[in-house]
C-alpha cells in the first residue's frame, strides 16, 4: 500500500455538534430510533432452515431491516422492534433444539443517523397476538452500557435490582448478570429496561444473551 | 413473596469509595485483572463434542477460569487471557462447521474485585506456539465501550482506524464495526484494543462476535 494513498477514516467524537462525543445536539439524538442487533444460533445441522424459517414467519412492516452475515438489524419505534425481535426469537424455538441468541439493544448513538429506520404511525403490534400463549424457560446473562457519564453503575443497579424485585434474578457474575425465567417475562424485562434507559440516558447498550435448551445443568 | 421479605439488592454505584461509580479509588481499579467471557457456537448436532474437545485442549494453567451454562470466563493477567481464548476459538474450529463466538473482553469494573484471578509471573505463552500457524478467514463485529468518560466516541473512532490502517476494515455498520481478515491478524487486532484500552481508560468493554464457515455470502 502507497503511503501516499488517502484513508477513508472515521471521525466519531470529533464532528459531532457538542465536539465531546456525548451526543448532546447531533442528528442521532432525538431521532428516537431504537434498534436491536441480533443473531441466531441453533446448534444444529439443520440450523438454515430454523434461521430462514423465523425470520421469514416474523412481521417486519413496521421496522426497517438489514440482514449480513453476522446478523439482523432492525430499528424503528421501540416497541415495533422489540416485537419482531422477540417473534424471531420464539419462532426458531424448538424442542430440544440448544439455540443462543446474542442480541444488542441500543439507543441514542452519537453517530446514528435518522436514517435507516421505519417509524410506524400505530403502537399496534403485529407479532404479539401470535406469539403471546408461547411459554418456555429461557436461561439469560444481560450487560447494561450508559454511555457518557461518571455515574452509569447506578444506572446498572438499578436494572438489576429490577430483575431482582420480579423474582427472575439468578446470580451476578463477572462482566454481566444471569437471569433465568419463562420467555415471556424476559420479554416483559427487556421492555422495562429499553423504556427505562430510553428515557433517563442519551446512549445506551443493553446486550442480552439468550439461551434456550442447554445440556449443561448447572 | 411477602412484603416484609428483605431483598438482597445490589449496590453498585453508591458503595464505591468515590461515590459517583466512576471507580476511582475502588478495589477492582489498579487489580491489574483483565477478564474475557465467551460462548462458541458451532452450527452443528456434533457442537457438544466440539466445545468440550476446545476447552479440554486449551492450556489455562495461567488463568483463573469459571464454566456456567451461558459462558465460560477467563480472568488473570492480558496476555495470557488473551492466549487461552485464541487458543479456544481455534481448538473449536472444524472444516466447513459454521461457528461464532461472542466474546467480551473488559477490564477495570467498579465493581470487580481482586479475587477470582490468577496472575501468572512469567510471559511465556503456553498456547501460542500450537496455534500460531493456524490460518483461516474470520467475518468478525466488534464493539468498544469506554466506561465513565464523555469522550468515549474519541477511543472508539480510534480503535476503528487503526483496523482501517491494517487493511482488515470491512465496515461500519449500525451498532458495531464490521472486520474480515486471517484469524492470525484478528487475535492481534484484539490485543492491540486491550493493550490501548487498558493503559488509557479506568474501565472498558470490548466485545467481539466472531463468525467462521458462515454459508451466507454477501
């Protein structure tokens, strides 16, 4: 490579209209964007027919949506991705079957733009009625990241302590925390905590890891 | 649950010796302790005997190690956490098995603590020289998030464009930065983001999905 070739580098947190990198007055604050990246992993030989067969049984009219080779995106009004998150997820359950989905929930990145996104005009969700009576047990490790201030392990706490209070907490650990539950109270959690820092926090990341079906008894 | 049950709630954040949850002044900050926890995933109904074979494999005499359902969690001095997960990742993969792992690389949590750790005296290796003439493609997303400080976007735009000055760049995408280079190239592209971290941030995360035999093309 000439040394004399220009770079295409990126320029986060020195373009941004604040010039700090905290968000404050730049295009992907306020947008209200939420978006959630995740993949699927059946462990399974038959793990593409389960992958497809979800993803094309799950409504996604009211997100907008990318699909590569590591995973799914998709953003839009909060409780719209929410759902076609958890549709997904439910609809590549099967019996027996060991799956993990890892999946990053987000909001308020500095360097979002308001594109790429779908916001639904209705809070009508359109997987919910289908996926609602689905019940199995899910066991979860969850890692909160309030981005941009001196005091995000409050932050932390508290959505943990959450978790504690509905009964689903299992134990901390290093670098995250186990919660084990039925689907649908996860669901119900991931919903608290995305409304709960959506309102508090200008960036956040809420990784959630999923796990249904392991041999592993601990 | 009866009302007057005394919850064990946790307090991170309102318990550090600097009051704001930054970490300064707390005992995980200065432990010195990097930690990294992961998750293979191969695609396959054979994915017991993979995950088992890699752990058995892996030389972790210089880590402190910690095996659940969802993960298992390396702690102890960089190189040597660093070594076993390389050394992990690559025992797992098979010819033509999709596989990914997710992987978070931290160090300096206010609530860490010194213990569950081993710090081994010595540098040398004990993985390196089985696997250092390994080579295959890894499609790979990574993520960095610097704890506490308002500059964060500043480390992340860096950390991307040293991966853009080593020519593994693919792109940026929402959420996370794509990467796609030999697996050699990768696990010292990591080791550069936590040497570069771990010297200049109290407290960091870093995670990395990698993904190999992916039977998705874009």
């Amino acid at each position: 490579m000439e040394k004399t070739e220009k770079k295409e580098y990126v320029t986060y947190g020195n373009k941004t209209a604040c010039g700090c990198g905290c968000g404050a007055g730049t295009e992907g604050k306020g947008t209200g964007i939420t978006g959630c990246r995740f993949s699927l992993s059946p462990m399974t030989d038959n793990f593409v027919d389960i992958i497809l067969g979800a993803v094309k049984k799950t409504h996604t009219e009211k997100v907008w949506q990318e699909t590569g080779k590591l995973s799914t995106v998709y953003r839009g009004k909060q409780i719209h991705v929410e759902d076609a998150v958890k549709a997904c997820f439910i609809n590549a359950w099967r019996e027996g079957v060991h799956m993990t989905m890892e999946a990053t929930y987000s909001k308020g990145c500095p360097g979002d733009t308001a594109g790429d996104s779908f916001m639904a005009e209705d809070d009508e969700l359109l997987n919910e009625p289908e996926i609602r009576d689905v019940h199995f047990p899910v066991a979860c490790k969850i890692s909160l990241y309030p981005m941009g201030i001196p005091n995000y392990m409050e932050y932390i706490a508290e959505v943990v302590n959450h978790a504690i209070d509905l009964g689903i907490y299992e134990k901390s650990a290093h670098y995250c925390t186990v919660l084990s539950c039925d689907v649908q109270e996860l669901f119900d959690y991931i919903h608290y905590v995305n409304t709960y820092c959506g309102e508090r926090l200008s960036h956040y990341i809420f990784e959630v890891t999923f796990s249904v079906n392991s041999p592993t008894k601990e």
